[in-house]
C-alpha cells in the first residue's frame, strides 16, 4: 500500500520521544536563580521608564536620572550573576528539565533584551541633540537589538533540543555568536560610561556617529556565526597559564578600580576578540550550528 493511502497511526500506538513530566520539572534551586534573573530584569525595565520620565522637558541628564539608570546597569549586572549561576546550579546537581531552558530564555528576553532596548532608546541615543534624526529612529534601533536578542535566544532553545543532540558528540565550548549576557552587559557598560562624561559634563556629541553603529554592530553579532570563548567549563580543577591568570587578574582589578571604563573596556575587548579570532581563522574552516549545541552558557535547568 502507498504510503501517502497509509491510515494514520492511533493514539495509543505512539509513544513520545521525550516524557512529559520529566521535561516539565521545576527544580528549585536553579529555578529560583531563573527568577531572581527575571526580577533584576523587570525592576531594570521600571527604572529605566522612571528615569525616562525625570529627564521629560530636560536635555541634560538630571541627577534623578542618571542615579535611576545606574540602578538599572546593577540589575542588569545583578540578572548576569543569576544567569550565570542558573546553569551551573542545573550542571552541578544534573537537575535538567526543557521548562528550565524555556523559563530561563523568556527570564533573559526580559533583562538582557528589553530592558537594554530601553537603554538604548532612552539614554544611549539621547547625547546626539546635534543629530536629530538618530533620536527618531532611537526607537528603531532599539527594536533590531530586542528582534536580535530574541533571535539569538530562539536559536539557543533550538539548537539546544534533546532531539537534535547526537549521543556521546561533545558540544563545542565556545559561543556561537555573541552571548546575549554579554551583549547586555556591554549596553550597560556604555550607560555607565555616558553617565560619568554627563557628570563631568563633558562633550557627548563626539560620541553620536558612533553610538548607533555600535549598537548594531552588538546586534549583529549575536545572530552571527562569530565563535567567542566562553567559561562554562571553568571549574575548581581547571588549569591555566601564568599570562592567563596575570590577565583576567588585571582586568578584574581595571573593571573594579576604574569601574565606568574598566567594564565598558573589558566588554570591549570580548567583542573585539571574537571578531579578530573570526577572521583569523582559515577560509576553509566552516562554521555547522550543530556542532556547538550550548551557544549561550545556560544549559536546560
């Protein structure tokens, strides 16, 4: 008989690949580092609204303000640490489940997407009064780095799907693309650092023709093939070169001594990086999605 004249199968006849109450199970501790991430995201996205409102009918920064978008930059920060402690709480006991991936991924649309999104509408593009038609399409700019971010995290939930893992096949241990944490956190930085110019009222126009190519190049990344190094597989037996070591110690003590440019430099720099190891690499090498099952370092809870 032609397949296409086949009857279907019943019911009762298929069996699922996966099991519905293993997938959907809530475990609480890297649950609740998912929440606390979702939390820092939606108080980050009042903030930013609130200092929206204070500057209405000003074109400088107030000091009600910028003290608003700072708490929003730490929450953004606060939400990092979460996410970053989500999945290794999740690796660490093996407690695994596709709510966790679902719930976690819809925590970061909010604090890594949204809630910069309004950064760059609000604050980021508000220094080019000389250029007005960059503050009318602010609101654009802001919509393709949410459409990116959620693109980037829409790939994660994907390629990161039980059903398109083969067994014993490591994944690769680089990002594939810009995480969307450190996409976030470079926006934040940036907001940190337009803040101090504001407050030692310096001249932000200079940084106009920049700031909007910035912002889509950070968006681009994040839905590109662009590997960047990733520390998932740093734990306690982990070793190290000396240089190594000397270096993430200088730019630990940069990022806390000169906090506004240290971060915003270390943040930088990773970009950077993945874009200078990018084009390093040989021509013949080709980037296969399926080969890097963990793009962002967050594994299903």
């Amino acid at each position: 008989m032609p397949a296409s004249q086949r009857p279907p199968l019943l019911d009762d006849d298929y069996e699922p690949p996966l099991d519905t109450a293993t997938a959907s199970r809530i475990y609480f501790l890297p649950n609740l580092m998912t929440a606390g991430n979702l939390f820092c995201g939606f108080v980050a996205v009042i903030m930013c609204i609130q200092a929206h409102y204070a500057m209405r009918g000003s074109d400088m920064i107030t000091a009600e303000a910028a003290d608003l978008f700072r708490r929003a930059v730490w929450l953004i920060f606060g939400a990092m640490a979460f996410d970053a402690l989500d999945g290794r709480l999740a690796r660490m006991g093996g407690k695994e489940s596709l709510f966790g991936a679902e719930f976690d991924s819809l925590a970061d649309i909010v604090s890594f997407g949204l809630a910069p999104a309004l950064m760059v509408f609000f604050l980021i593009l508000s220094p080019t009064q000389g250029y007005p038609h960059f503050r009318e399409i602010g609101w654009l700019l802001g919509f393709i780095y949410l459409l990116c971010a959620a693109i980037r995290l829409a790939r994660f939930n994907v390629i990161t799907h039980p059903l398109l893992q083969k067994p014993g096949v490591r994944s690769n241990k680089d990002f594939l693309g810009l995480p969307v944490p450190a996409a976030a956190g470079t926006v934040a930085a940036l907001v940190l650092f337009l803040l101090n110019l504001a407050e030692h009222e310096r001249d932000l126009q200079r940084w106009a023709l920049v700031l909007p190519v910035l912002m889509l190049l950070i968006a681009f990344l994040m839905v590109s093939t662009v590997r960047y190094p990733s520390g998932k597989q740093i734990d306690m037996q982990t070793k190290t070169k000396l240089t190594t070591l000397i270096l993430y110690v200088v730019c630990g003590a940069a990022a806390v001594v000169y906090k506004e440019f240290g971060i915003l430099a270390c943040c930088l720099g990773y970009i950077f990086y993945g874009l200078f190891r990018h084009f390093r690499r040989p021509a013949s090498v080709t980037v296969n999605p399926s080969d890097n099952s963990h793009p962002d370092d967050k594994s299903p809870l």
